[in-house]
C-alpha cells in the first residue's frame, strides 16, 4: 500500500448552509468567493474568513446572457476576471458545457460564455464510468487550464481552453497526469509556479496534490507530491493558495449539517 505524507489541518471554519456544495473557491477584495454546483440557481457567494456569508450575487441580474446552473464545478481570477466552469458532467451525457467570464471591474457582470467539447467523445449515452468531466479550473496567463475527474481510469487530462473565443472550444488532452485520484478543485499561483489540486480515492481519502514548479509549455516535465488529508466524511472540492505550504479547502456538507472551510499545512 502506498503511503502518503500527512496535511496538518490547523483551522476549521464552519460556513453558511446555504453554499452546502460550496464547489469553487476564489479570494478578491479581502473576502472568499463560492459557488454551490448542479441545483442552485446561478449565483456566487462572497464569506469572509469567519465563515460570515457577506452577499449573494445572482449572475442573471442585468445581464444580457442566459446564465444557468447546470453543474458549476470550479471558479479561477485572473486581474481582470472570473471565470466559472460549468463543465461538471457525472455521467458524460452533457452537450453543453462552457465556462462563464465575469467582470471584476463591472460590478460581476457576465461578459463571455466559453462553450467547449471533448474532442475524441464519441456517445453521449448515460454511464458511470468515463473521462468527460472536468472539476478543476485554474489560469496561467492567458490560458485556461481544465482538469478532468476520469473515473474510469483515476488520471487526469489537461485541457487548455481560450479565455474570449467565441466560437465552441474543441478539447484535446495536453498530456495525462497519472494521479490515481478523482479530480474535484485546482488553484495555481503564479508567483510561486505552484500549482494544487485536489481529490479523492475511490474508498473516500482525500488527497492534496502538489506541482512545485509547474511548467505549462514542458508537461512532462512535471511531478507532484500527494498528501493525504486527515479527514473521514468529507468531500474536499476546491482550493486557493496561501502560500507554497498553506492552503485554504473547502468541504461539501456531505448530509452532517454544515459545509466547512480548512487550512491546511504541509513541510
């Protein structure tokens, strides 16, 4: 059995019922931006670092664009915008996926929907068991990065998706990351060249994966460190960098009552 070093978590902040399948998480103007995914209507929450919810904004609200909720899996900033991805697919039956671009400087309107599909999806039948679905959303420049949650095989794709294309967004694999993991949430640091991504296993141990010094034009170059996070009945779906070894976690309320926010700390 193969043995992983052990995040140290070292706060727990209950959080609002409301954003109990808090799925994305983000951090602008001092405060944390969430969204719950599939059977909330289309809003983010913003909480501050007490777990008080502060606003609702409902992306519909004067906008031009018919903004949906159909499974909103991960939220990413650059300094300009927000973009949200409504790329959650748990049976790969989904034909219309996309990622949301947000204005910052616009009171949060909704400027561009980034419609995407898998390249090599071939059947569009209902089954438990595929590679077209995608959990974590981070930016690098001028690019977007997606990484699948493949429940057949327990990797993870790499699929880079232009911030203002109009046009549908073909998705071809950049490379394969063997992380033995299902995929939930993803943040990167750029200043750091640190990127994070979170998951599970298929028996429920959630896991924090590590990319040091992530280099985006030399894929397989890259190697990762896992960690294990010392959590029983929780599903971790999101992350934000604090700094190369803290990191703010969020946790669905998994049917115990609350959703919950967690720093961790590795060596």
């Amino acid at each position: 059995m193969q043995e992983f070093d052990s995040a140290e978590i070292i706060k727990t902040i209950v959080l609002p019922k409301k954003i109990n399948e808090t799925s994305g998480l983000e951090f602008y103007a001092k405060n944390f931006i969430t969204h719950n995914d599939s059977g909330d209507g289309p809003s983010l929450y913003i909480f501050n670092e007490n777990g008080d919810l502060i606003e609702t904004m409902d992306l519909n609200k004067d906008s031009s664009f018919e903004i949906e909720n159909n499974d909103w899996e991960d939220i990413a900033g650059d300094d300009k915008y927000l973009f949200v991805a409504d790329t959650g697919n748990n049976f790969g039956n989904r034909d219309n996926l996309n990622i949301i671009r947000i204005s910052k400087d616009d009171n949060y309107s909704v400027d561009g929907i980034m419609e995407v599909f898998y390249a090599d999806q071939e059947t569009f039948f209902p089954r438990p068991k595929h590679k077209y679905d995608a959990e974590a959303l981070i930016v690098i420049n001028e690019q977007l990065v997606l990484f699948s949650k493949d429940r057949e095989n327990l990797n993870t794709d790499l699929y880079l998706v232009d911030k203002f294309e109009k046009k549908p967004q073909k998705l071809t694999s950049g490379f394969t990351f063997n992380v033995n993991s299902l995929i939930t949430g993803g943040d990167y640091n750029n200043e750091l060249n640190l990127l994070a991504l979170v998951g599970y296993s298929s028996k429920g141990s959630q896991y924090l994966i590590l990319f040091e010094t992530f280099d985006l034009k030399n894929l397989e170059e890259n190697t990762f460190k896992k960690y294990k996070i010392p959590l029983e009945r929780a599903q971790i779906e999101s992350i934000k960098i604090i700094d190369k070894n803290t990191f703010w976690v969020t946790s669905e309320d998994e049917g115990i009552g609350n959703p919950f926010m967690y720093k961790l700390k590795v060596k």
